[in-house]
C-alpha cells in the first residue's frame, strides 16, 4: 500500500475513529481514487489490520529506543512514560473501543503486543531496577508489572479514573510518580528525586 495512503488512513482513524470514516473519505482525503486503495487492499477490514500492524511497529520502536537510551532502570520508567505513552495517546479513545467491537481480530493482535511486548518490558525493567539496587527486592515482578500496565491504561482513558476532566499527559505523570515511589529503595528515591528535580528547573526555564 501506498505510503501516503497509510498515514492518512492512520491520521483519519486515529482522530475521528474507524466508524465514521469511510473509503471514500479516505480516498477523497488521500487524493486518491477509491480503486487505487482496492489495488492494494480487499476492504476496510485488511485497511485497519495495516494500520494496527503500523502503530504496533511504531510503538515497538519507541518502546526499544527508549530502553537502550536510558541510564538506569529509574531513568527508563520515566523515558517510556514519554514517547511511547504518547504514541497511544494521541490517538481518540474511540479508536480503541471501535477496534474492540467491530475489528477483533485486529484488537486481539493489540492485546496480543501488550501481553508478549509490553508486559515483559516493564518485567524487565523491574528486574534491572532490583539489580541496580533503585528498586526492593521483594517486588512480585508479574504482580507489580500488571499495575502498571492498568495505570498506563488508566491514563489514556482518565474518564474511567475520574469523572472530572483530566490531562492525559498530567495523569499519567502523577501515576508514574506514585508508581515509582512505591517500588524505589532509599538509593533509588535519591536519584528519582534528581530526576524530578531536573524536571521542574527545565519547566521553570521554559516558563
């Protein structure tokens, strides 16, 4: 498929959902005719399978770079509450929930990606926290990792955690903040403070 037909597929689904948007829409957007994108798929179902296959790819990529570049494992937990939340969170909730109700074989390839990739990262990372000595040792890894899977849940949907209107970025940084707190020793609450320290002068020079 055409590379410009992709991206505007994903920025239409993405931001308006997968229901109201149409193949004429898309081909009408993309500048396309409607039998140039059915060249290079059989309907809108194989459409969103490469778009759901794209944005796993792309979130992987960010996931991975995110990881390698990081100090330590304090520093990682906050580099993957970055990019590769914002990844997902850029895109309308209603995505998501029309993926789960009309496309179920594209959302379990979804799951499937934070089962297989997701979960084990945060593992991962918990057990290189525990080696370093930033994290306690009598963490239960799967335990602790699945909360922080339905924190992360939590903060691209914050009506289910609040009725009042909340900041997506602000939630989720709230709770990587009570996450971390929770899981740190004494030597790894000494350079999460540096972190957060860092963090506020940066926002102080900014304003």
């Amino acid at each position: 498929m055409g590379e410009v037909v992709l991206q505007k597929a994903k920025e239409l689904f993405f931001t308006y959902g997968l229901k109201s948007i149409s193949m004429d829409d898309l081909a009408k957007q993309a500048g396309v005719s409607k039998k140039t994108i059915y060249q290079a798929v059989a309907d809108k179902q194989e459409l969103v399978g490469k778009v759901v296959d794209d944005l796993i790819q792309c979130h992987q990529a960010t996931l991975t770079t995110s990881c390698t570049s990081s100090a330590n494992a304090i520093e990682e937990v906050i580099n993957l509450s970055c990019v590769p939340f914002d990844t997902l969170a850029a895109i309308n909730i209603n995505f998501f929930y029309e993926l789960e109700k009309f496309f179920p074989v594209e959302w379990k390839k979804l799951i499937a990606h934070k089962q297989k990739t997701m979960q084990p990262t945060i593992i991962k990372n918990l057990e290189r926290g525990m080696a370093e000595g930033l994290y306690r040792e009598d963490l239960n890894s799967a335990f602790t990792a699945a909360i922080r899977l339905q924190q992360i849940s939590t903060a691209l949907n914050p009506s289910d955690f609040n009725e009042k209107k909340m900041d997506t970025r602000q939630l989720m940084n709230d709770l990587t903040l009570f996450y971390l707190h929770s899981i740190t020793t004494t030597k790894g609450k000494r350079i999460f403070t540096k972190y957060l320290n860092l963090n506020n002068e940066n926002k102080s020079i900014q304003a």
